[in-house]
C-alpha cells in the first residue's frame, strides 16, 4: 500500500457530465441551435454538438455511452461502489457534483486532482468560432466549480483554443488570470500543425504565466475501423480492443512534433505534458528522434539532442505500468507523473494506493514520492 500524499495529474470532468444547458444557455441568438446542447429523448439527454447526437448526458467516459452491465469490468465495480448514471434531466452527475467529487477523492486517499476537460470537443464542433466560444465558456464554469468543490484539491486545466494561435495565446493570458494553473490543447483538429512557428506565440505565453500546455491522448485517428455496421456488430469486441490498446501511443505524435518545432530551445521556461500517455515507449522513440535529427536536420540548429529538452521541459502522465521501474533512468524521475484517471472506464478509482504500491515497490521512496506528488506539485505550483 502507498503511504504519503498523492496528487492525480491526470483525472476527469468529461463533456458528458457537464451541465445540460452550459452552452445553449449562454449562447447568443445566432448561434442558437449551433452550439453544443442536450435534447430530450424517450430515454433521456442526449448531447448535440454540430448536428450530430453525441449520446447520453451523463454517460459513461468521454464516450457518451448508457450503462450496460458486463460492458466494462471496473466500470461495473464503479457502479456497485454507488456510481449511478441516470440521463434524466435534473439527476445527479457524480463527478460534477463537488461534494461528490471531493468524497471520492477522499474514498481513493488522493489529496488532490489536475482535472482534464471535454476530450475531444475541440474535434467534434466545425465552427471554429464557436469552437473558440465554447472553450471560454467552459473555462469559466470549470474555474467556478474547483472555487465550489475545494480550490486547495481540486485544479482544472482550460480548454486551449486550437485555431489560432493569438486567441490561444490570449485565453492562456485570461485564465491564468482567473487562478488556473495550466491548460489543455487538442491536437486533433488544429488549424496549424504543432511544428508550425505560428504557434511560438501560444508557447511565449504559456513560458510567461507559468502555464504548462498538456495533450491528453484521445486515440490513434487512423485505426482501421469496420467497414459497415454489420462488420461493427460482428466484431465491436476486437475493434474496441485495438482501439483502447493503442489509445495512448498518438502522442507520440505529440511529443516529436513539439521537440521538432524547436519551441523548447526558444522558450526554455515552456513546459508541456504528454496527458495518459504512458511512459515505457519514450526511450524508444527518443532514440530515432535523436538519430533523424542527426542524420537529417541539424539545420534547425538545436544545442541540445531533441530528448534532451524533453528531460527538462517535458512531463508524461501514465496510470499504471508493471514495466515502469527499470525505464525511469532513462526518463528521468523528474518527468513522470502519475494519474488515477478518474472518472474513466479505465481509472483505478478507488484502489489508486494498492495500485501504485505494487507498481512502484521496486523504486526508492524519493523517486516514489517525486512520481506521485513532487512533480505534479512543482509544476502546477500546488501547495
């Protein structure tokens, strides 16, 4: 069993628990109908975001998926644990309910929560206007609600606008105003790709507000999928398989992009986090990176190897790994952070501490210590 203080660097307020009217509500006549809103169907809320029906209010995981029992092992644990998903207007949404949320993280032993929000709503609304609108919106609540349910435990990352970088740069300025301590950029669905120097002016600004940039992961876009819905029916088992084996590796991505674009070398106080992303595959892929750079591009000019800025600059999250211990020398002890992932199918609510204390036996208790509360506290300047 882990003994000490833990942080979560990685937990959750999904689109799907967010208030039914959050959007519709604050909406300006033109836009009525365009934003991201629930409608009322025979077995409750569905979300509706650019046209399209989303799935449940209330659902289960980024997915918007009703409860089916035998579906999900832990999620069935969840549910016997008190976990309810009713989709009826006015029910009780656990994870945005702040009572709620802090009595869980207490029933895990967590003292506090870096909080990801809305995977993926940055890829599904085309608009990107409104996509923009829908960002501050969010933000706002979500600031409010870490003031309602404990400012001392509870720290949600702002949704980063992922179209311009100016307006990026300017919500970074706005929210770190507002007390948030850092913020979340969708990968997916940006306009510019995240070597583009465009994007110097978003990282300018996060390396002045002491606001690190996280890419949580949300699964590999090209992953063969079934060609119609009866082969969906006939083999949804292993596609989902693939598709949430692979789920973490599309930072990879991520992580090149960023070293490749030389936003390290020129903003040395930018931090970023490779968000869900495990950590087991880094050392693989620091070696070809480093070895392409080498071969190809020293023309950029770097003064260090492109792994070496990550070891200063960048963090990855991760939940469990029976391989981490002998991976961490080459990580860096001051580089990974662990996250419970709540309130995911996948998270380790509420065993977090029997979890970590069999993964990380073999690590000494300062490394230990760094990897479940120093680093994420350092970061995100939590007291």
């Amino acid at each position: 069993m882990m003994n000490g203080r833990l942080i979560s660097a990685d937990n959750h307020i999904d689109m799907t628990y967010c208030p039914p009217d959050l959007w519709s509500d604050a909406a300006p006549a033109k836009w009525k109908g365009l934003v991201p809103r629930t409608d009322e169907r025979d077995d409750g809320l569905h979300w509706i975001v650019d046209g399209t029906d989303q799935g449940m209010w209330n659902g289960v995981g980024p997915g918007f998926a009703k409860y089916e029992k035998g579906s999900f092992t832990h999620v069935d644990e969840m549910a016997d644990l008190g976990f309810k998903w009713d989709y009826k207007r006015g029910a009780v949404s656990r994870p945005t309910t702040p009572d709620l949320r802090v009595k869980d993280l207490d029933a895990d032993g967590v003292y506090a929560e870096i909080i990801y929000g809305c995977l993926r709503i940055n890829e599904i609304i085309s608009h990107h206007e409104i996509r923009d609108w829908v960002d501050t919106v969010y933000n706002d609540w979500v600031a409010d609600f870490a003031k309602k349910a404990d400012p001392n435990r509870v720290f949600p990352l702002a949704l980063i606008p992922n179209v311009n970088p100016i307006t990026a740069a300017a919500e970074v300025r706005r929210c770190a105003k507002m007390g948030l301590r850092g913020g979340e950029l969708a990968f997916k669905g940006m306009a510019l790709p995240l070597w583009h120097h465009d994007w110097d002016a978003l990282w300018q600004a996060s390396a002045e507000c002491k606001f690190p940039v996280s890419f949580h992961s949300t699964g590999f876009k090209a992953v063969r999928a079934p060609d119609n819905p009866q082969m969906e029916k006939e083999y949804f088992t292993q596609w989902r398989l693939v598709r949430s084996a692979l789920f973490q590796l599309d930072t990879m991505e991520v992580l090149v992009s960023i070293l490749a674009s030389g936003a390290c070398e020129r903003f040395p106080d930018f931090n970023f986090v490779l968000g869900e992303s495990g950590v087991t595959w880094l050392p693989y892929v620091f070696d070809r990176l480093d070895t392409e750079y080498h071969d190809r591009a020293r023309s950029l000019g770097f003064k260090m190897k492109p792994s070496d800025y990550f070891r200063r600059q960048g963090y990855v999250t991760y939940q469990q790994d029976k391989f981490l211990e002998p991976i961490v020398p080459l990580i860096g002890e001051d580089r990974i952070m662990w996250g419970s992932d709540y309130p995911h199918p996948d998270c380790l609510w509420p065993d977090s501490r029997r979890i970590l204390g069999e993964n990380l036996a073999g690590l000494s208790t300062t490394a230990q210590r760094k990897i479940v509360h120093d680093n994420v506290a350092a970061l995100y300047n939590i007291t």
